[in-house]
C-alpha cells in the first residue's frame, strides 16, 4: 500500500494544539478560489511527470517511520492536504501504526467524504478540524466547485460525537454567507466549539479568486462579534 | 586635577567623577579598584601569559577574593529559624516573611555584591497565604497578590543587577501562580527566576510559565530531574543559570576560551593532546590559588553570619570551570561547509572536546571542594560584553541557528556536561506566542532527551534575555542615549547588544 505524499512540516504551531507533526497528502476533490496550496489538488493520476516528482510515496510503515523522531516533541499528527481522506485506505493504515504507538491525531478535512466513510476513519483518529466554506449551497459550488450537502451531514455527526476539534471559515466580504453559517452552526449547538474565522488573503491565489475582495479588519470584528452574540465563546481571528 | 596620576588613580578618578554610574555602581566600582590594588595571588608566570593572551579569563573576580563568588543561602532554614545576627524571628505572617527576606537580600555576598540566589520565592511564601479566615494571620488572595507584587518591585529596584535569581516550582501552589501574573504585569528584569520543572509540575502552571516568558522572557524551564539526579533535591538555579547546592555555592568561576586557544595551533592532534591538557592544569591552580585565599587567608567561613548561623556551610561548596566558544573552536579545525550546529562531524568534534575537557578537569583535587567530591564542575559560561566572535558555552553562533528540531537535537547532546549550567535561548514570533502548548510539547522532548535549560521570549517582548541575564531593551536604549540606568547589567547588555548581534537572534515562527 502507498500513500501519495505532498509535504511534511515536522513542527507546525498553527495545525492543531501544541506543537504538530503535518502530512500533507496530494489530491482534493474540491477546487477553491483561494486555494493556497494548489499544488496539492490534483488527483495522483492526474499529475504530469514533472508534477509527479514533486509527490513522494511512502508505505504506511515508512511513513510513521519519520515522524517517530519526533514523538517525545509534539502533541500529535495532523493529516491535511489536498484533502487527505481521498487516500482513505493509507490513512487508515497510517492511523492504525501511529495509535499502536500513543499518538494523538487529527484530520484536517472538508468535509466531504461520504458518512459512511468518515465513520470508519473516526474510529481510527481523535479528532477533525472541519472547514466550512459557505452555508449556501450555491456559493458553495461557486467557490468549490462542489455543493456541501455533506459537509453540513457530516458537521452534525462529528459533533453530535463530540469529535471537532476545530471548525474554519475563510471569510470574503459579500461573497461568502458568513452571517447564515454562524446562524446555521448556532442552530446545530455548534457553539462551544472553537471557531477559527480566516480573513481571506489573495496573496499567493490565482485566477479567478485574485478578483475576490479580502475583509478588513473592521469587517473581522463586526462577524467575530456577530459570532458572539449568536452564542459562541472561543473564536480565533487569523 | 592631580597630575602625574598612576593608572589606578586615574582610574578611580573616572569612576568617581562619572556623570552615568550610580552612586552605588561608584562605591561598588571603588571597592574593587581598592581590592586590585593588593596582589595577594600567587600566580605563575605560565598562568600570567595565558591571562594575558585572554585564553584564561577570571570573569573580573578581583585580586583578592573576600567572599565566595556565588552563595547560595539555605532562605527555608532561615524562615523556621529566622536570624540571630539581624535579630530576626521566624515569620508569621506573609507580611513578616517577605520583611525578613529583604533584609536578609541586603546581607548576602556574592561577585555582584548582590545576592545571586533569593530562595524559591513560591515555597518560601505559600505558608501564609490561603490561611483559615480566622487565623490572625490571615490575609485575602487579593491583598496577598499586592504584597506579592511590591516585594518583586522591591527586588527590581533595590537588588540592581540582573544575576539575583529567584527559583518556582517544581509543583504549583498558589504563590507562584500569583508570582507568574505579577511578572506579566510587571515587566521587569530583575529578578532573573527559573522554574523547576518535571512531570509532577501541574501542565496548567507550565502553560502559565510559558505564556509569561513570551510576554518578559522569565522564567526559564530547568530539567528538576536532571538537576536532582546529580544534586539530589537540595539545588537551586542561581545567577544566569547555575546549578549549585543549596546552603552552599562557588567559590570561584573562570573561564578557559576555547576558541583563543585553539587559534594557537592549526594541529587538532597538538590541541587536543596538549594545548587542552596544559592549560586545565593552570586554569585549575589558578582557581585552587582564589578558593586557598577566600577560605584559608579571608578565612569566610570563620566569620560570616550566614556560616555561622548555618544558613551556608563549607561542606556544601564547590567551585566551576567555565568554558566559552566551542563552536569556533570547533569550526577553527573543521573544513569549509562543515560548522558546528550543522555538521556530524563538527558536532563530533565537539563531544570529543567535551571529553576531553571533562576527562582533564576531573584529575584534579581540592579538598575545599567539599559539594563534589574534590572536583571543578564545568560551566557552559555565557560570555562577557566585550566578547567579539565567541560564542557562550557550546551554544550555535546567533545568526547560525538551524531549525529548532536540528538546534535541540545539538543542545541535547552537549548540556549533560554541565551540572553547573548551561542553555539555550529562543526567540518566538507571535504566532508561535499564541499556542504556548507548542512550546511546552518542545520543552518535555528536549528534557526527556538531554536538554538541561531553555530560556525563551517573545520577539516584542521589551525584556529580552541576553545571554544568561534579562535586560529591558528600553534600557539599553537610555543607556545609549549617555543617560543613567539603575541597573548595572544594562551596561553589560548593550555591550552585548554592539558586539555578540544579540539583537539578531533567529526569530522562530510557526513552523521553522
């Protein structure tokens, strides 16, 4: 079995809580407009050979080999992407070595796997940090390229078993339903969770997403305290 | 103006008509013209030449030591037995605890004049506070953390140098949370503290430390189990970062300059072999010469209260070897492309230096060095302001830092020479400031794996770490500005600050 490698930070201070192991693994079904790392969404197959010596393959085994150094130095591993549940099969297998050993882990995801497979990854993992994007169907194809019928599934089942770590929105001005999602995840006791709301940069975004508006700080503040009033007490401005 | 003054009078003329020392830098100053006008130490002319050539430096200890260089008092005999020379009782409210310790700080000697050690503040203080609302003793948590609060300004402004050292820890209480909050608060340098640290201290509290040091770069973490398993218990972190037994000290501290000695040959074999063991063998008479002088001539223990009244005692002192520039050292012998802090086979030579050195340092014998069994304790020294192009101890040379795992990775493997101290110093960005758990999961590998010291702060932190002590950059800038500073080690830090780029300190961000 092989898993299809990006990149790895070996000491990350903003992907989790404390001090994180990072695999990013290659491929996302989702297409954003501001997509920082566009590198990564490119199915495997789709790469071009050059693309592709970019992408290194390791075993589950070879993997978990290199972040072992690093054990007695972090508080756990954090998958991302690309969107790394698309190597399902290799992430379960990485999941199942790394727990054998003690360590804490995440999933950095959005959302989009099917339930029944987010229910057999949850087994495997301690937690997810679930982005979502937009409440609006529509807006939500827009920017992704996809609806998020399952990502908005998949938020109430990941916290109806208490097992977000960590819920994200990029906030872009007049462009992304901010105030309906904060209202929607109000709704679905989405309260108590940590809410990490990201003013959107379109510094290192191309194409069409170089054109989206990004949100001063004032705008930060009027939805961060807008978050407030609906209910929710541990928001992170980035 | 006197004519035809001899330097030393010319000397003590600047000092005395200095328009930016301090009334009490003066008088300090001038005791030490008056004790460098005896020369009292016998000292070979082998010695003399190695001293002149700045391979073997006595830290400006004076020619006639009259006190151990550190002391370290036993403050919890002193708080059940309080002192007969100051005609002090043993405490019973917090009030009266923190007025014997400040008197006491008045009376403790040391190379600054100043005391290097103040006691493990938290233990000392938390019998009084959280008493039963009926105990005439009693005082609120709220008026406690105000009492707290002005005995660490007293300690600020009246205890002028940034080596006095107060200790937490290794378990939470009550006062240190309180000492934590008023530090963050107060944003002073003065005192220097070190938080003992191991499994037993509460995560919570560690957070706290750790979010505290970002903001005024203090405390710094001390591996306790380490320190302990070499000490037991009964040690505390004193000065810059020294581990010394309590109700003991260091007589004396010099240091060898590695990185002078080894520009003498360009033979690794000659440095190794001989250079190495030659200059140990005088260092070491040099210092037996200094600890004969304050224990047989001085006769320190004969006289002083604190000996007296058993607050220190001759059997629990020993004295260090300090060393400084290994990494140039190291470099000075190495090809092109192969640098200590980024190279195997530097940092291979550098362990076999350390063997070396060790190995050589451990033939020797005074008996006077009662805490260790006869033997010199080595010290990973963190330079002095003039220093140009020698880096404290085995530290990597600033402005070489690799990443962090790679800079632990090294630091690990050299700290465990040093019981008598050694560290390290990070700078953090703010992002980094934000999750302090980060900082905390790097600390408990770095500990579990060798590491003995870590000091950190925020990259706008005002007070900043030099090398071993804490100077506010404000300061610095007064001082250069020609106006006087209350606090010697300012001095000392904006020498520091022009010559050792301590301003350039790797900032490390989220992920480097």
């Amino acid at each position: 079995m092989i898993g299809y490698i990006r990149n790895m930070i070996k000491n990350s201070a903003v992907d989790g809580p404390g001090n994180r192991f990072v695999v990013f693994l290659q491929g996302c079904q989702f297409n954003c407009l501001y997509c920082h790392n566009p590198e990564t969404i490119k199915s495997v197959k789709l790469l071009t050979a050059e693309e592709a010596s970019e992408v290194h393959t390791y075993s589950p085994e070879a993997l978990v080999d290199m972040i072992l150094p690093f054990k007695d130095y972090i508080s756990g591993v954090t998958f991302s992407g690309g969107e790394c549940t698309l190597q399902m099969e290799f992430l379960i297998a990485v999941c199942r070595l790394l727990k054998a050993e003690g360590i804490h882990i995440l999933i950095d995801t959005n959302g989009h796997m099917s339930l029944a497979h987010l229910k057999t990854l949850e087994a495997h993992v301690d937690g997810f940090m679930l982005d979502l994007k937009a409440l609006d169907s529509k807006i939500h194809k827009t920017l992704t390229g996809l609806d998020n019928k399952r990502v908005l599934e998949n938020f109430i089942y990941l916290n109806a078993i208490s097992k977000l770590y960590e819920i994200r929105t990029v906030i872009i001005p007049e462009f992304v339903d901010d105030q309906a999602l904060i209202d929607w995840l109000s709704a679905h006791e989405g309260c108590n969770l940590r809410y990490k709301l990201i003013a959107f940069r379109n510094h290192g975004v191309k194409g069409e997403g170089k054109k989206l508006k990004p949100p001063s700080t004032a705008y930060m503040r009027s939805i961060e305290n807008y978050a407030i009033q609906k209910g929710f007490k541990n928001i992170v401005l980035i | 103006m006197q004519k035809n003054m001899t330097p030393m009078q010319r000397e003590i003329y600047d000092t005395i008509t200095s328009d930016i020392l301090t009334y009490e830098m003066k008088v300090n100053t001038l005791a030490k013209h008056a004790e460098n006008a005896l020369a009292v130490l016998e000292m070979s002319s082998v010695i003399k030449t190695y001293r002149d050539a700045g391979i073997i430096c006595d830290l400006f200890e004076g020619g006639a030591p009259y006190r151990p260089r550190y002391i370290v008092p036993d403050y919890e005999k002193f708080m059940k037995q309080g002192s007969a020379f100051l005609k002090l009782e043993p405490a019973n409210s917090l009030y009266d605890a923190i007025n014997n310790l400040q008197i006491l700080y008045r009376h403790v000697p040391s190379i600054t004049t100043f005391p290097v050690y103040i006691g493990n503040i938290d233990l000392l203080l938390e019998p009084y506070i959280g008493l039963e609302k009926d105990d005439p003793n009693y005082v609120s948590d709220e008026a406690a953390y105000e009492a707290i609060k002005r005995f660490l300004i007293y300690i600020d402004r009246t205890i002028t140098d940034s080596f006095c050292h107060a200790n937490i820890g290794p378990k939470a209480t009550q006062t240190g949370y309180m000492i934590l909050r008023a530090e963050r608060e107060l944003q002073d340098s003065i005192p220097n503290i070190t938080l003992k640290y191991n499994a037993e201290t509460a995560v919570e509290f560690a957070i706290d430390a750790v979010k505290t040091s970002m903001i005024t770069a203090k405390p710094s973490f001390a591996n306790h189990d380490m320190f302990a398993s070499e000490f037991g218990e009964n040690y505390a972190i004193v000065s810059c970062y020294n581990g010394l037994p309590i109700g003991g000290g260091s007589y004396t501290l010099a240091r060898l300059v590695l990185s002078r000695l080894a520009e003498k040959t360009t033979d690794l074999d000659v440095f190794l072999k001989e250079l190495l063991p030659d200059v140990v063998a005088q260092m070491i008479q040099y210092m037996d010469e200094r600890i004969r002088f304050i224990v047989e001539e001085v006769g320190f223990f004969g006289h002083h209260f604190l000996s007296k009244e058993g607050l220190i005692n001759y059997e629990n002192f020993t004295a260090m070897f300090g060393m400084v520039g290994l990494a140039e050292a190291v470099n000075h012998f190495m090809p092109e492309g192969e640098r200590f802090g980024h190279s195997e086979k530097a940092e291979a030579l550098g362990l076999q230096i350390m063997e070396i050195l060790q190995a050589e340092v451990n033939k020797y014998d005074n008996p006077h060095l009662k805490a260790t069994n006869g033997h010199y304790l080595l010290h990973a020294q963190v330079g002095i302001d003039t220093d140009i192009g020698i880096s404290p101890g085995v530290r990597i040379p600033i402005g070489e830092e690799p990443p962090i795992y790679e800079h632990i990775f090294n630091a690990q493997k050299f700290h465990k020479y040093f019981p008598s101290g050694v560290g390290d110093i990070f700078t953090f960005d703010q992002t980094v400031a934000k999750n302090p758990e980060y900082v905390l999961n790097l600390i408990n590998g770095a500990f579990k794996n060798g590491m003995r010291y870590i000091s950190f702060y925020g990259d706008d932190a005002d007070v900043i770490r030099i090398t071993g002590y804490l100077v506010k950059k404000s300061e610095i800038e007064k001082l250069s500005r020609g106006e006087m500073v209350l606090r010697d080690t300012v001095v000392l830090g904006k020498g520091a600050v022009d010559n050792a780029r301590v301003y350039e300190r790797k900032v490390r961000d989220e992920s480097n």
